[in-house]
C-alpha cells in the first residue's frame, strides 16, 4: 500500500448528488476503486452534495431548467466542494457537466459508457408512433421536445421533471401520456423494464454524452489522478472528446437543443450531429468521420459545419 493510498482513518471522499441514480454512480465508482486497489469499503467515503438543480423549491413547479439557470445546477455545488478541499473527486453524469471547467479542475477518467439510448416510458403506448394526435408527452430537455415535435407535431408537450418514482407517479395521475428516461440511468438503477422500448439513435439522437460518468478532481492531484487511472475508458474518452468539442463549439446551454453521438469503428471516429429550433420547425444534421487521434479536431470541424448550415445566428434565435 502506497503512502498516499487511502485508508478507513484517512478515507479517499467521492462527491455526488443524492438523487437515486447518482448514488448508483458513486457506489459504482467506489466499487471500482475497490476493486483497482484492493481497498476496503471503509477506505472510501461517499459525500452527499445538495445542488441547485436539487432544491425542491425550484423545481416543485415543474418550471422549465432554462428559466432556473445553466448546465452548472447540476455540478456548480460540487465543484465548489473540490475547490474547498471537503471532496477528492466528483462523480458526475457527463451529460449535465458544462464544457467549461472551473479554475483548478479537470476531467480525469470516464467510466466505461452504458447505453447510449433514450427510453420511451408510457403506460398505454409502445412507441412515439402509437401515440394518437393530441397525446401529451412530458420532458423537462428541450433536445427532447425539439425533436418531438419536429417529428410529431401533432403531439403536445408538458414540462415534467423528477426521479423515476414520480415521473411514473405523473404518468398514473394522467398528467402525460408518455415521457422519456435515458436508458441508461434505468440500467444503473435496475428499472430497464420500465421503458416500453429503447428509441434508435437514428431516431432521437442522444445529447452529447449520455450514458458516461466522468470524474472531476483538482487538477494538481496526483494522488487522485493515480488511483482514478485503472477506471478510465479509453474509447469514451475517446468519443467524448469529439462530442464535447462540438458541444464547447456550438457553446451549448440548457436554452440549446443539441444532440451528438460518436461512435468507433476500428482506428476510425464517426460523429453525427444535430441543432434544432426549439419549437422544432427547423433541424440541420450532419456526420464527420476520421481518426481516434483527431477525435477533438473532428467535433470542432463538424460544428462549423453545422453553424455553416443553419445560418448565422440561428443558435441564438
């Protein structure tokens, strides 16, 4: 055991939300570590960080997240708990950390990446296609009802937010017809049965990064950057990079419907992309592929494209 390997007395801190599903992320994350390094469960400790996007008073309303702030509501807390020295990493769904790090932090590793997919989640209807005019489907992701209803203008759709539990609660108190999870939380919670069916990529494109847990830690932690080393995924790391980059390109934000999905074939990167309107009227998609080491180079270039397309200004209107 090395000098700078934890210990029950002097346990390594993972912080987190406290919501069900980033739990599951920490103790997945804990589990690996454990398993990295031979450690006792005792040896790490799993810290509860209420953020922003938790606070109940917010969200009770059902009100829109753009109206309540940015990306940060789901990571700003913890962040500011690295900062401060009270955690040594942080356990985040990388779908809600925003492209800009705070000063001092950095990504360090990502799990390996889980299903990629969007479930369809309704207790009368198999698919989107079953839904009959007038359905009302809820989601809180304005990438969901972008799509939606660039698909399916005949539908109607409520903002609904909440775990699991109370999505499904909303559903049985006919508050929506439908509404949508990520498939890949459902996996990490055991509730895949829940979802009707998993919606292709082609289909509904994935926001960038779904499915990936990343750990933040202080960038000059060497400690931190060791024993996160064995639980680093390369090929996510991989994708990653090329969906963030488009993502920090096209300076994406709550208020942005933007999906991406890169996926390997080989030596080979392909990424498609996609920006809407946020009523859904207008969509521009395009694909990028090349190689692993120009993976970040692909998702700028593939931006560029894109905002080429839509016209200036488009992003901001």
């Amino acid at each position: 055991m090395t000098q700078n390997m934890p210990t029950p007395a002097h346990p390594f801190r993972i912080g987190t939300r406290g919501s069900p599903l980033a739990l599951a992320q920490a103790h997945e994350t804990r589990a690996r570590l454990m398993t990295a390094h031979s450690l006792p469960e005792a040896a790490i400790e799993i810290v509860v960080i209420k953020t922003t996007g938790d606070d109940r008073t917010l969200i009770a309303a059902d009100r829109p997240l753009k109206e309540i702030g940015n990306k940060g509501l789901f990571t700003k807390e913890i962040e500011e708990a690295l900062i401060d020295h009270r955690i040594d990493i942080a356990v985040h769904s990388m779908k809600d950390v925003p492209t800009a790090r705070a000063q001092g932090l950095a990504l360090i590793a990502y799990l390996p990446r889980e299903d990629v997919r969007d479930a369809f989640v309704s207790l009368s209807s198999k698919s989107l296609a079953d839904l009959p005019k007038g359905a009302r489907v809820g989601t809180s992701s304005l990438r969901r009802r972008a799509q939606l209803l660039h698909r399916f203008s005949h539908l109607e759709v409520v903002e609904f937010r909440g775990n699991v539990q109370t999505r499904l609660k909303k559903l049985e108190d006919g508050v929506a017809d439908a509404t949508f999870l990520a498939m890949a939380g459902l996996n990490r919670l055991g509730l895949s049965h829940l979802a009707a069916g998993a919606i292709a990529p082609d289909e509904m494109l994935p926001a960038v990064a779904q499915g990936a847990i990343g750990i933040e830690a202080r960038a000059n932690d060497a400690t931190a950057r060791t024993l996160t080393a064995p639980l680093n995924c390369a090929p996510t790391t991989t994708r990653l990079s090329a969906e963030r980059a488009l993502l920090a390109r096209l300076d994406g934000s709550c208020q942005t419907p933007i999906a991406a999905l890169a996926t390997l074939t080989g030596d080979t990167l392909s990424l498609t992309a996609q920006i809407l309107s946020p009523d859904g009227t207008a969509a521009f998609t395009d694909h990028a592929t090349g190689p692993l080491a120009s993976a970040e180079a692909i998702g700028t270039a593939l931006a560029e494209t894109l905002l080429a397309t839509a016209g200036e200004g488009f992003l901001q209107r």
